[in-house]
C-alpha cells in the first residue's frame, strides 16, 4: 500500500512538473510570439511613415525646383524687375496653405525679393551655403519672422545655365508632417523623427 502511495505521489509530482513545464513554455512561447507580431507591425508602420515622409519631401522639393525655373524669378536678375515676382510671392502664399515665407536671394547672398520685410542673415547664410549646388532642406526650426515651425527648401536660380541666386521657401511643419508623425498608433507607442545628429525633430507624446 505504501509503494503504491509512492507511486502514486510520484506519478502526481511527475505530472504536476509536466503541467507547469508545458504552462510555462506555452506562456514564454506565446509571450514571443506576441513580442515579435508587435514589433513587426510597429515596423511595418514605422517604414511606411517613413515612405510617406519622404514622398512628402520630395513634392515640396519639386515644388520649390518648379518655382526656381520661373520665368518671373529668373528675370529678377535678367530685367532687375521685381514687381512681377512680388505679386508672384503673394499668389504662391495664397494658394499653398503650407507655404508662409518666400525669399528671393542672389548669388551674394542677398536677399533682393521677399514676402516679408524683417530679414535674417544668418538663418538665409546657412541655407546660401549648402543650397547654390542644388535642392537644400534645412532642419525644421523656429522660424524668427513668423514665429512658426518650418523647414526652408531652398533651390538655385541659373541663367543661361549659371548660377545667378536661390530661392528660399518655408513650410510650415505642423501642417501636413506633424500630421503624418502624430497620427495616434495605440496608447503606448509613438513615431518622431530625428535628424542625422540624433537630435528629436517633432514632439514627443509623452
């Protein structure tokens, strides 16, 4: 009788270990499996914000590029002529919501046509710089005219093939990017850009 308690006591324990080995392998198995469906979909969303994104950049790249061979803003430089481009700058702002400033700066760096009056040498100086070889979006910044976050694209304006100045374009951010980041993807996560220095871009959720 009491072997057969012994028995019995050990085919419980044996069993009982069995359980809780299988309960506890299911759950850690389960527990990946969840992990790793998590963090596929967050990088699938993650990759297709970035997509959007860079679809985003590039139009208003094009845009700026479109309005760079202009012959308004060319003839700035070839018939010193500014109404035209003036009256231009105004109807550009009028018709793109995201679009709050617009300069017109020559191959010295200075600006000769603007939508605003107030001037800011060294934010138009860091975009002269790296903006006379081609297309040029600074970070977004605190723009010092408007107050506002923006990031400038820039594009140069050539005559007769030459470089003959740039044109500089604001974006306001909060419009259409900030829109695209901040859309909600659960209570928990959030998606924010940073630049190539590691600093954070947009806000933060939490």
């Amino acid at each position: 009788m009491k072997i057969q308690t012994k028995i019995s006591s050990i085919i419980f324990t044996l069993i009982l270990v069995t359980g809780i080995v299988a309960i506890t392998s299911s759950y850690i198995v389960s527990k990946q499996m969840i992990e790793d469906q998590i963090y596929h979909h967050l990088e699938s969303t993650t990759i297709s914000r970035a997509h959007h994104i860079e679809t985003l950049l590039d139009e208003e790249a094009e845009l700026v590029k479109t309005f760079a061979t202009s012959q308004v803003f060319v003839e700035v430089f070839t018939t010193q002529n500014l109404t035209p481009a003036i009256q231009r700058i105004k109807t550009l702002i009028n018709i793109h919501e995201v679009i709050s400033r617009i300069r017109v700066l020559d191959k010295q760096g200075n600006v000769v046509v603007s939508s605003h009056s107030e001037i800011n040498p060294i934010g138009n100086a860091e975009i002269f710089a790296y903006g006379k070889e081609g297309v040029y979006i600074r970070d977004i910044h605190i723009s010092t005219i408007t107050a506002t976050k923006v990031m400038s694209v820039s594009a140069p304006i050539l005559v007769k093939g030459e470089f003959a100045g740039l044109i500089i374009v604001n974006i306001e951010v909060e419009k259409e990017l900030y829109e695209i980041i901040s859309h909600k993807h659960g209570k928990t996560s959030e998606i924010y850009l940073i630049n190539k220095d590691g600093y954070m871009m947009t806000p933060s959720r939490f």
